[in-house]
C-alpha cells in the first residue's frame, strides 16, 4: 500500500474551457446535446437530472476536459460507467479510430500522457486530475491514432495495470485521461498508436485476449464484495502473532492510502504502528497483498527490518501492527524537514538500509517497493526497511514479471514487464542513494510516468556535484540498464563500510586542522 508517492501530483491544467466552472460545462454539454437532438436528450425528461449526476460522480477536470466538438462522448462515458457496475462486464472497453497522423522521423516528442492516482485526497477547488506524459515518436510517415476507453473497479495501480494491457497488444500510449469516480469506479480515455490499421474489428479481438489473460485481476470492488467475508484474510494459519482486537488501541492517523490507513497505536503498553485496511475497499487483490505481506513479517528478524508484532486476520478487522518508528520515514526527513545530511551521516543511513536488504535477499525476498518512505527511523537514527505490501518470496524460477513498485524507483526491467530477480531492488537502492546525496526528489521536474517512460530510454537523474567520486561510481553501477552488472547488497555494504571510516578520518583531520 503506497502511503506517499503520487499524491495529487501534476504537472499541467487540464485542457479545456480555462476558467470556465463545472456548472458552465454542464450547461454547455446540455445545450449542445439538445440541439443536436440526440433519443436520450428528446425521449427522457430526466435527461438534465441524470447528466448533473454524471457530472457530480466525476471530478472537476472531467467536465473541463470535454471535448464540444464530440460532446456525445459524455454520453458513452455514462453508458460504459453503467455498464462497469455488473461485475460479469468488467472491464468495460470502447475502441474507436480517431486520425492518421504523418509524423516527423526526427525523434521529436509527442503527445501527452494524464494520470490520476487513486489514493483520496481532500476536495480541492484545484482538482486536476490530468497529468502529461510525453510519448516519443515513430520512425514512420502515418500513423493510424486510436481512441481506447476502459471502465472498471477502482483500485491501487490501475493505471499500471491498464497500460501492461495496451502494451501487451503492440499499443503506445500517447495520452491518458484518466477518472475517479466517488462510488469507487474509474473511466480510463487512452489515445494509442500502434495498430496499423484504421479497422477495429482486429483490434477488438487482441483486446479480448489480452483482457483474458489478465483475468482474475478485475474482480476487485470498492463495495466490499470480496473473498475476504469468508471470516479470515488469505486463510491464514492463526498463531501466536494473532492480535487480539480488544487489546489494540488505535490513536492518531499518521498516513492513508488508497485501501487503508495507518495509525500510531498501543498495544500491550508499547507504541505500535498499525496499518489498517478499510473493509469497504476490499477485493481479492488487497486481501492477497495482506495476506502475503503477513508471511513475510512473520519470517523476518533483524535489526534493519521493522519488527512484526502480529495481525488480526478476521475480517472485518483486518490490521498488521508493527513497532513504532517514532524518527518517520526518510522521504520526510529529506523532503518535508528539508535536512541535508552529512556525509558520514549518510552513508551510516545507506549502510542501514543495504544490511536490511541484504538479510531480505539471503531469505530469498525481494522487496519491490524500496524508496525513502519505505525506510522508517528510530530513537537512534537507525534506519529500518519497512512496508512488505508487495514484497514476495522470490518464485523457484529466480526470476518474476509483474510490474509493481512506485515509478520513480522502478527498476527499466520491471517497468518493461521483463523478467526480473533481487537486482531490481538494488536499482532502487541506486535512486534512494542519489535521493540521499542530493535531498531532492528525483525527476522532480516530471510526472511518475514520464519518468517512467524516461528510464525505459536509459534516463537517469543528473549525477550531483561535489559528491565523494566513490559515491557516484557506485551509484552508477547500481543503476546498471543491466541487472547482472549491478552488485549485490552483500558487496553495496562492503563498499559503504570501506568508505565510512576514510570520511570520519577526513572530517577529523580537517577539524583537528
């Protein structure tokens, strides 16, 4: 469960009607259908209340981006959101030919990519849920442009889903326009090329077989219709870990996400971390990452790990609870207290974070999800891996392909839905590294997809300046496009620990001096 990366991020308005309110748009979709006479405007006099309740269930950017010139697009919009409540139809899909584009062979790039996360936020009169992303054009003279609407279930990582979907296919994206609505369900608008005709009927095909394939993973629901009501999490074994409800005293919210919430608590007399999931957004894939996250807390013991104190698997109440660490997360420390560390100070955190991972790897885990808001802080300053929402057991294979993780740190194999092993976290570890280095977010100037879409094409953050040189050659080797070329956490720690003393020396003698 992601508690931190992507919140309200955005890196342009939404296109559109300027200034222009909802209220405005509504009128002027209403008038335009009414003109054009459409049978669900001149049929049903209801039309008006049952389009303002269109409106109202999406967010502002959705009315300020409605195109007048294919205004009857709102009206497929409502037939594919009513359609996406039976859970026999979901995904919903709409698949039409927009345009043939002739474009430059020189590299250029075009088209914009707009996201919205699906973690909730308060109401904001600056609601912009479109962010750009920018797509690299084909070496080609015409491209045939196709539109592709998706209406489904709500849930984490949709987007990421969604586009493993129209990659699957041969299709880029060149924009996404993408809603939530507030019952829980979502209408995706992708502009694609990639197909190389203008004819749908073949297109419609591969989307059924890619839907397919994908199948089980649309069964999510905000509404709480899961497998999670037959009485415990996963079936899991009940053991000494189970956590007795009555004994847990839930305090103040400290972070919320798009499927639970987590809580500074007291259980037993200790302060305790408590991440609890909301019955309400339930489905099978959150019950699986609960599930999941549980075995592998109840396995882990060591000092650069946060420590599992147990769970309560009976559904409702489904809850983990881990030691409190009362030092908050790195992103914080770095980002929101805006402190700049020491040198000595940072490699005692990064050698932190490289012995956690390290254990992690030799109990053949990977964890899938390291960034700074996934490594907690004691009393002391010692930094703990935390969060094991989407870590697994690496398969006998060695190797896995589902995408997962926060773009930002995504390693290029994970994002390219390639076969991928312990070294992508070691790629994320690269990122954390120079995030430490610098104090800075990285890409910051970027939406999480564009940067995305640049590591794919070998981006990386600009290496800092006035930065130890042994730093940044072993930060490079870290973000190796290549897996295997990469070190391991065992060899990252040797390095740091080599190093550590060589800058406490340096700093004395310059003191002394």
């Amino acid at each position: 469960m992601d508690l931190t990366e992507g919140v309200g991020e955005s890196s342009s308005p939404p296109r559109g009607f300027g200034s222009f309110s909802n209220y405005d748009v509504r009128n002027d979709v209403y008038n335009r259908l009414t003109e054009i006479g459409t049978g669900e405007t001149v049929s049903n006099p209801e039309f008006r209340e049952l389009l303002d309740a269109h409106f109202n269930r999406l967010p502002a950017s959705y009315g300020l981006d409605v195109n007048m010139d294919r205004v009857e697009d709102v009206l497929l919009h409502q037939k594919l959101l009513s359609k996406a409540q039976d859970p026999e139809e979901r995904p919903v899909y709409h698949i039409r030919f927009l345009e043939n584009l002739c474009n430059r062979a020189d590299g250029d790039y075009d088209g914009q990519f707009s996201s919205t996360m699906s973690i909730p936020q308060p109401p904001s009169d600056e609601d912009n849920e479109s962010v750009m992303l920018l797509h690299k054009r084909q070496d080609v003279s015409s491209v045939p442009i196709h539109e592709v609407i998706f209406s489904t279930v709500d849930k984490p990582k949709l987007l990421s889903q969604l586009s493993a979907l129209l990659s699957d296919i041969g299709l880029n994206i060149r924009e996404a326009h993408v809603f939530s609505t507030t019952d829980g369900y979502s209408l995706d608008v992708f502009v694609v090329d990639g197909w190389p005709t203008e004819d749908t009927d073949d297109l419609y095909k591969a989307m059924e077989k890619a839907v397919a394939r994908h199948e089980g993973s649309w069964s999510g629901s905000s509404h709480g219709r899961c497998a999670a009501n037959k009485g415990s999490a996963g079936q899991a074994k009940i053991g000494d870990w189970e956590i007795d409800r009555r004994l847990l005293k839930i305090e103040e919210r400290i972070a919320f996400g798009s499927c639970g919430d987590l809580y500074r608590g007291n259980y037993l007399g200790q302060d305790v971390a408590v991440k609890v999931l909301r019955s309400e957004r339930l489905n099978a894939a959150v019950e699986e990452e609960f599930t999941q996250e549980v075995a592998i807390l109840r396995e882990v013991h060591h000092r650069n790990v946060v420590r599992f104190i147990g769970a309560c698997t009976k559904f409702p109440h489904l809850c983990i609870v881990t030691e409190y660490m009362p030092g908050g997360s790195l992103y914080d420390y770095l980002h929101k207290n805006h402190n700049v560390l020491k040198l000595s100070q940072l490699l005692k955190f990064g050698i932190d974070v490289c012995k956690g991972m390290n254990y992690l790897h030799q109990n053949n885990i990977i964890h899938r999800d390291l960034k700074t808001a996934n490594l907690l802080m004691d009393t002391h300053n010692v930094v703990k891996v935390a969060d094991f929402g989407v870590a697994r057991f690496q398969n006998q294979e060695g190797v896995m392909t589902a995408e997962t993780g926060t773009y930002r740190w995504m390693a290029p194999e994970v994002i390219n839905h390639q076969p991928y092993d312990q070294k992508a976290d070691v790629f994320s570890f690269a990122i954390v590294l120079w995030e430490l280095v610098t104090a800075k977010i990285p890409y910051d100037n970027m939406t999480p997809l564009q940067a995305a879409l640049g590591v794919r094409q070998g981006l990386r953050p600009d290496l800092p300046e006035n930065t130890h040189p042994k730093l940044l050659e072993l930060m490079q080797r870290c973000w190796e496009a290549v897996p295997n070329n990469r070190p391991s956490f065992s060899e990252i720690t040797a390095e740091l620990e080599t190093l550590l003393p060589e800058v406490e020396e340096t700093i004395v003698a310059v003191n002394g001096s």
